[in-house]
C-alpha cells in the first residue's frame, strides 16, 4: 500500500533482514536496530537522514546511504514556486476565483511583491541551496548566504556570505535549505523572526522543526513578515493552530521531490545502494 509502515509492521518485518529501505519518517533507532542482529545496511528514501540514530548504526557497523542527488533539481523547482506564490499571493487569487468572487481587473487587487532585482538570502548553501541561488540569476537578484561552516571558497556564481543576522535584515527572500539537526532545530525562531523586513517572504522546504512555527503563526497574524510558503512542517502532518487560516502562508504537503523523475530515481538509487550492500560492495552514496 502506498503509506508508511506502522511501527509493528516494522517489526514484523524485521527479523532476518540484511538491509532496510525507509522512508523519512520511519524512525531508525536503537530498538529497530537491536530487533534485526542481521542487519548490514540502511538505505534511505531520501536526502536527509535525520531519522536515523548514526552514532548507533556507526556503533553496529550498519552501512547508512541516502539519496542526496537525485532530487536537488526538483526540490530547487518547488521552492521557486513556493517563493513565487507566495510572493505573488497566487492561492489567493486562485481561491477568489473558484468562489466567483473575481469582479474584474482592480488597482488594489491582491498587490504583492516584486522578484525581479530583489535580494535573495539562503539559509544552507549546499546542492540544493546552491541550486535555488542559481536560478535566482535569471531574476537579477542580489545572492546573500549564510552556512554554519562559513564562507564557501569558490562558487559559481556572484554570492555573498553573511552573518544569519545580517541576513535575516537584508533579505527580501529568505529560503532555508539546512539540515536539521541539534543545532538548527528552531534556527528561526521570534527573534530572529523580528529582524527580517516585513514586506520579506521566508521560504522553507528543508525540515519543519528548523522553524519555531507558533513564532512563524504569531509573525504572519502580525504582519511582521509578509508571507511564508512552507512544504515541510514543525510536527508534520499537524500543523501549528491558526497556521492553516493564514492567508499569507502558502501550504504544501511536503511534495519538494514529487514528480515522476525525480521518485523515480530515488528509489533506483536506494535500490542500488542496497543491492551493494548485499553484494558486500562500497555503497553508491554512503552517509558515512
């Protein structure tokens, strides 16, 4: 069936298994690791793999791989088109059609915000931040980032580094492409929230808890910010209370690598880290 397995059903499945395939959100813990001693790999069905205990599997000699490249071209494309429609109020409009509610062409109508000649600032600048700032060059954008490890040596593109803060003040858009973990949980929180422009749109298709979404709810029902448009959540699938009544947030359903190309090519290379693993090969794209 096309759902995630129960916590049961992973256990019934376990016992005798040399390799496992998991998706995102299935937890790979001590407990999943101690019920299958057989265990050589875990072979993730996505990018990230921050649902896998690594000091345990490192610990077990357990070969972790995930899918880091084959879907950095379309999560760069979703993330555009969140910035783009949340920029542009496009859910608005499309809702105010759908109702009947268009009474014609209005000189207030929905006014947005420009793209064209703005500043871009990302939050994380690896494959896929470094794909979004790319396309940010057909917009004639300025390109501000900021990485925890500090500035990148050679980039292929004009791109400034940036202290988080200095960021935050400067940019019109704000596109967070870091991985979670203990230290970017809650990255953009209130305050940080505070600095940025309010006319400035904050775009996540990273991981949800790298925001404070009850700071994120109270700043858009504010006006402090202008709008966000987010394809991962904080407790996903929950949402934080009043977010989904926000006009000014644009809502996705966690979809940044759905099209059939790029799914596609996540499961062929899960696939074949796994057939390595059982051939007792080096993996295709080892986490470790």
């Amino acid at each position: 069936e096309d759902r995630d397995m129960t916590k049961a059903e992973i256990f019934a499945a376990l016992p005798g298994c040399d390799v496992i395939i998991p998706m995102l959100t299935n937890p790979i813990d001590l407990e999943v690791m101690a019920a299958c001693p057989t265990l050589k790999g875990i072979c993730n069905y996505a990018a990230g793999f921050n649902n896998i205990d690594l000091g345990t599997a490192k610990q077990r000699g357990i070969v972790v791989t995930n899918t880091p490249d084959a879907l950095t071209e379309s999560t760069a494309d979703l993330t555009w088109a969140l910035l783009m429609a949340a920029a542009r109020r496009l859910p608005e409009g499309e809702r105010i059609m759908r109702k009947g509610e268009f009474r014609g062409w209005e000189p207030m109508l929905l006014l947005g915000q420009d793209i064209f000649g703005k500043t871009l600032g990302i939050i994380g600048l690896g494959r896929i931040g470094l794909a979004v700032a790319a396309r940010a060059l057909g917009f004639n954008m300025k390109i501000l980032y900021y990485k925890s490890s500090g500035a990148v040596a050679h980039l292929p593109f004009a791109a400034e580094y940036v202290p988080l803060d200095g960021l935050l003040q400067c940019s019109d858009f704000v596109s967070i492409h870091t991985p979670l973990i203990p230290q970017t949980r809650h990255l953009i929180g209130e305050r940080e929230l505070a600095l940025m422009k309010s006319s400035a749109v904050l775009v996540n298709t990273a991981r949800g808890p790298v925001v404070d979404e009850a700071a994120l709810v109270k700043a858009l029902q504010e006006k402090r910010i202008f709008a966000a448009g987010l394809d991962v959540f904080e407790h996903e699938p929950e949402l934080a209370p009043g977010l989904a009544e926000l006009d000014n947030a644009v809502l996705l359903p966690h979809i940044g690598s759905a099209s059939c190309e790029t799914r596609t090519a996540m499961a062929l290379l899960a696939a074949d880290n796994a057939i390595a693993v059982l051939q007792g090969k080096p993996p295709l794209t080892p986490v470790f």
